[in-house]
C-alpha cells in the first residue's frame, strides 16, 4: 500500500509499552482508512484527519524496538515531569512548558472549557507572540544600558538572538498551525524592523495566512487556522475601530477582550455547535494574568530546571501557586449556568442581543434603530419547526450503536444511548450531549434502554450525569411506560424473553405519522408481535438476517427505513437479504453508517428526511462508500 504522507498514521495499541520519542519500532498494522461519525455539533474525525495530513488509521497488531534515539525533548520531559509531580497545579505546569495536554485528566479540561480558557494551557500563538516581545523587550532594554548607541547598532544582534529564542520556544511547542502562523508574523516584524522597512499589520496577517495555505492547502478543514487568524484579525479591526472611552490601558484591554469573546464566538460556535457564556469575564481576568504572571515565570522556572540553577524548586513552586487564580476562575465558570451555550442559544447571544442594543443606542443613522427588532427574525425563523404541530427524529451515527433522539418544541425523549469503552469515551457524552445542546434542547424528560447491551446503553451513566432528572425507562418498567409525552402517544411493547428479544419497543404516533423504535427484537418477537404501519421504522437489531423477516416487513410496510449500522462493521449490516425486502415494499432507506446522522422531521405539510452528508453538511470529504 502507498501513501502520499506515510508519516501521517494512526495508530492505536492495546497492549503496555513504553513509548520513547525519537525510538524506532518495527509494527506489523492493521489499516483502514481514517473514520469517525457523522452528526451535527459534533467533532468531525474525519475533517480533523484531513487536516493534518491523516491517510490512514488501525492498530498495532506487534511491535519490537529497532533502535533507541534520544530526542532532545525527552530529557526536558522527563526532568520537568519529574519535578511537577508532587505540585497541586503540576498538570498546569507541563502544558504550559511543554505545550502537552495529554497530562491533563477529564475533568480539569472541562472546567477549563467551561470557563473558555483551553486555549490558555498550551502553548498557542498568543504565548508565542507575548516571548517574542518580551524577548525583544528585555534584550533591547538590556543592549541599551549596556552598549548604549544612537544609531540603534545593537539592533541587529537583539533581534537576530529574540528570533532564535522565538523559533526554539516554536521548536519547544511542536509547531503547531497557530504557532506557525505568530513564528511567522513574528518573524516578519523582526524582519521589518531589522530592515527598517514599514509594513502594516494587516498586510503581516494577510501574507502569513497565505503562506500556510501555500505549505498546508488542507490547513483550512481544521479550526485552527479560522481560529488564529480570525483572533489576529479581531484585535487588529477592535485597536482600529476603538471608541474614545477606550483610551486608556484597562479600558482598551476591556474593549478588545469584550469584542474578541463576542466575535472570536461566532467562529467557535461554527466549529463546535457550542461555546461558554463565561468566556467573558473569565478571558477578561486570567489573560493578562497568565500572560504577564504565569506564563513568564513558568518558563523561568522550567529553564532554570533545566540549566540547574538552584532557584527552579522554588520557581516551580511559586509558579504553580500563581496558577492558582486560573484554577479557580475555570471551577467557579463551571459551578455556573451557562457554561455550555448551544448554537442557538449561542448565536442569540453573541449576534441578535449586541446588535440590537448597538442599534438602539448608538444608531449609525437617525432611523436605524428600528431595524432591531428585524435582528430577531431568524431566531423567529428557527422556532418555526418547533409549533406544537411539529416533532422531530433524529438517528445518530453512534458506529455499530443505536441512539435516537426524539425531539419536539425544545423537548426530548432519548431512545438508546449507544456504547461506552473503558477508555472513559461515550458516544452519549460526545455525539447525544452536543447535538441535543446545539438543538437548543433545554429539557431531557425521558431515557429508554432497549436493553443491556453497551452498544445501546453503554452512555446511561453519562446521561444521567449529563441530564440531571430524567426518569429512565428500562426492564420491566417499559411495560408502565406513559402513554403521551408532547402531545404525541405513546404505545409499549416487551416479550418475556433475554437478551435482544427482550428489547423494550416503542411506538410513537401524532395521530398522522407514526415511527417504530423496535431495539434489537429477532424473529422470535417478530412472530409475536401485531404489527401496525409505520411512517418511519428503526430497523430492527441493525439491520441483521435474523429480523426484518418478510411477513413482518409486509405488515409494517414503513415508507422510510434508517439502519442504525457502523461503518464497514465486521458483520455487514444491514444484510442485503434484508435491504431488499424493505426495496420490495418501496421503502426509502438510509444506513448511519453510510450518511451519518439521519433525521426526519414530521409537519402537518408532509415528512421531510436529512441526512448528514447528503442535506446537512454535503462536502466531498463527508462522503464515505463502502
């Protein structure tokens, strides 16, 4: 097999070893082409993979070490891991040094996302930047007093050792987008400075983002690069367009962190289907404070380790004591309401309500503030699908997994939750959570487990943690489930059987349209059951030979049939037996696996059906055969 970027693969390895940077391995592999699921407000694997140059992923299936290299940042790794291990803030401490997250567990990056502040804890192009200046700063303060020259001769060697000291920090931070793009700005100026040429920021940004799309044209699937460029760009339009009042020095740091959160959130709701309405206040406290404080004295600390200089306990030390603030403002965000705004809720924030209000006291003309109240339209617009009259189904692409949300004005019923892995990852937690978030579902009401199997309530736990008050329907209690829930009806059904034939089945009918969420029911239940016709049908235990039989098709004669199957998964769901048997009934159908996240929307005009690569977001890199 050939690659066009055989250093980009990934892989994964179940067994235990000791990974050493710089080591060569010999790896017998198993590989496949990069995957991912398919749904809105969720990460989108495959782009990701795209975007960095991914061509393939699988699993090591042996290994054996060839030869031992040492690369020059485990020594640095290894000492400074050594000495943080004890510190409460330790974790904090070798991101910010080493620009390594993998050393922060779950729940810190949580609330470092709940408070908006991840982008604060590695080493990003901000940090970059702030060592260019202050590098250029100190050494230019110092060259001043030391060879003091009215012709500026000590200009050259304090840029020419700022540069080095920029790309080694770079070097340090593993080049990452948003470190290549401030190298290269930083670069420039240095440049321009060194020159004595004048360039305009504007023109540093516009030719930076050029030269990354010339290196990487790919660079542009991931967030990244909208995100560093967007935030150059945010601050450069905010010191331009500053109002008077924002003259002074808090005043102009206020008026650029209020419009840079305001603005930068639009981009980051685009991205990830959500964003935190704390970023604000919190980005407004701790950026100046890591910026100056933190991160300056990290670095010294962490040098002085590394030089074994006699101050780096104690520098390490009062360094994780100052992180201590960033700490405490991320848990407090996270003890709030508001920490995770989804798209509508956040587009309503950060778009119609600043809009408005700058309408009606600032108008650009005598009559504009009467336009604020055309700001509120389209989120008129985006109620419209929730009039009393309407509901939605959405199946998602939780792999060889089942879950449907069942949605109706700003409400849910969740039917299945898909599967959990020891690893701590939850297709409940990072594909049900987000899209329900970036629905604008406020209220869970109800959870229904099919059964056991992980593959369909693996997440129960995470919902419950997620969703705090819903009433889980599972087991015997799917014999008292209730009746109506929204207005719509509901109708229960379980066999005395173990295992898959023992599924909860449910059907939900408005009088007009009815769907049917049958688990993963066998031809055993099957032959039991009276089947009525439904408008949609999940299509029983994935689509396999051993349900959908053909009396049973025949009596349910759905008009639109999803087949919650992963993939390429190892059992070829949905069998072709059975596809064609739905065919022969004139069914439309459509596979998670094959379109991603499948959602049907019921109005009185008629039933509209999406899908994820072919409605909702139908770009080439979203297409996947089989």
């Amino acid at each position: 097999m050939k690659f066009h970027h055989p250093d980009r693969i990934w892989l994964t390895y179940q067994g235990e070893t000791q990974w050493q940077p710089g080591h060569l391995y010999q790896m017998r592999v198993k590989l496949r082409p990069p995957m991912g699921t398919f749904n809105q407000f969720s990460w989108n694997q495959r782009r990701h993979a795209l975007a960095n140059r991914v061509v393939a992923q699988g699993r090591i299936l042996t290994m054996e070490p060839v030869a031992q290299h040492s690369h020059w940042r485990v020594p640095l790794a290894q000492s400074l891991e050594q000495a943080v291990a004890s510190l409460p803030r330790g974790d904090l401490l070798w991101a910010l040094a080493m620009a390594d997250r993998r050393g922060l567990s779950d729940e810190r990056w949580q609330t470092l996302r709940a408070a908006g502040l991840t982008h604060l804890v590695a080493i990003s192009g901000l940090h970059l930047s702030l060592v260019a200046l202050l590098l250029v700063t100190l050494l230019g303060g110092l060259a001043r007093r030391l060879c003091p020259s009215q012709g500026g001769g000590a200009r050259l060697p304090v840029l020419l050792v700022a540069a080095l000291g920029v790309i080694g920090y770079a070097l340090l931070a593993g080049l990452g987008l948003a470190t290549q793009r401030a190298l290269i700005m930083a670069l420039a100026a240095m440049v321009m400075l060194a020159t004595g040429r004048f360039g305009r920021p504007w023109e540093l940004l516009l030719r930076a983002a050029a030269l990354l799309l010339l290196l990487d044209p790919l660079a542009v699937l991931g967030p990244g690069y909208w995100l560093s460029c967007c935030a150059v760009g945010i601050i450069m339009l905010l010191v331009a367009q500053a109002p008077g009042w924002s003259r002074g020095r808090l005043a102009s740091l206020v008026w650029i962190q209020c419009g840079l959160t305001l603005l930068l959130g639009l981009v980051q709701l685009g991205w990830f289907g959500s964003l935190s309405l704390h970023a604000l206040w919190a980005n407004l406290l701790m950026v100046p404070w890591v910026s100056v404080v933190a991160l300056p004295l990290t670095l010294v600390a962490a040098l002085g380790l590394w030089l074994s200089l006699p101050f780096a306990d104690s520098g390490l030390w009062l360094a994780d004591m100052v992180l201590w603030p960033l700490e405490w403002v991320a848990q407090t965000a996270q003890s709030l309401p508001g920490a995770s705004l989804g798209w509508a809720h956040g587009m309503m924030t950060l778009v119609l309500l600043p809009l408005a209000l700058w309408l009606v006291w600032r108008p650009p003309v005598p009559k504009a503030r009467y336009l604020a109240p055309v700001l509120v339209i389209p989120t008129l617009l985006t109620q419209l699908e929730r009039s009393p009259l309407s509901w939605q189904v959405h199946v998602m692409d939780v792999r060889q997994g089942l879950s449907v949300v069942v949605e109706k004005q700003g409400r849910a019923l969740v039917y299945d939750t898909g599967a959990a892995f020891p690893s701590g990852f939850s297709y409940a937690e990072r594909v049900v959570d987000p899209f329900m978030r970036g629905r604008g579902i406020g209220h869970l009401d109800y959870l229904v487990l099919s059964h056991g199997d992980n593959d369909h309530a693996g997440g129960a736990t995470a919902m419950k943690r997620l969703w705090p008050g819903l009433k889980e329907i599972s087991g015997e209690e799917c014999k008292r489930g209730p009746t109506r829930w929204q207005g719509l009806e509901l109708a229960w059904q379980q066999f005395d059987y173990r295992g898959n034939n023992g599924s909860c089945i449910l059907r939900i009918s408005d009088g007009q349209y009815s769907v049917l969420l049958p688990g993963d029911i066998e031809a055993a239940s099957e032959a039991r059951m009276t089947p009525r016709r439904a408008t949609l049908l999940i299509s029983p235990h994935h689509g396999s030979r051993s349900s959908s039989t053909e009396p049973w098709v025949r009596a349910v004669s759905p008009g639109i049939v999803i087949h919650p199957a992963g993939w390429r998964n190892r059992w070829r769901f949905p069998h072709p037996e059975v596809e064609a048997r739905y065919q022969g009934q004139g069914a439309i159908q459509k596979t998670t696996g094959r379109q991603g996240q499948v959602s049907v929307h019921f109005h009185p005009q008629g039933v509209t059906l999406l899908s994820y690569s072919e409605d909702l977001a139908p770009y080439w890199y979203n297409q996947r055969g089989w």
